[in-house]
C-alpha cells in the first residue's frame, strides 16, 4: 500500500491498548497510520465535499 500523505511504503501492524486489540497500515517514512475508522471517516469526507461543490454549480 502507498502512503497517501508521503507516497511511501506502509506496512500492516498490530496495535493494542489494554482493551483493544486491531491492525492498521502504518507508513515507514512518516509513520502516517490509517485503519478501518480512518479510511471510513475519509471516504465520508470526500463524499461531503464533492456534494457540496457539485451544489454549488
């Protein structure tokens, strides 16, 4: 996968708190780290903002 901040390379990892336990991409030059939750709140954000340009033609 490429890093959308950097273009680098990312890798999956595992990450874990006490409670949780869940793997994401991280990015080896910048440690950029995208997840399920992150890629979803994106993707709902680029919806929006394309909705909204395409209003306001």
């Amino acid at each position: 996968m490429e890093c959308p901040k950097c273009k680098g390379t990312m890798l999956l990892e595992r990450f874990s708190d006490f409670f949780l336990v869940f793997y994401a991409w991280k990015c080896l030059n910048c440690g950029a780290i995208i997840d399920r939750t992150i890629s979803k709140n994106r993707r709902k954000s680029l919806a929006a903002n394309e909705s909204e340009t395409v209003a306001a033609r």
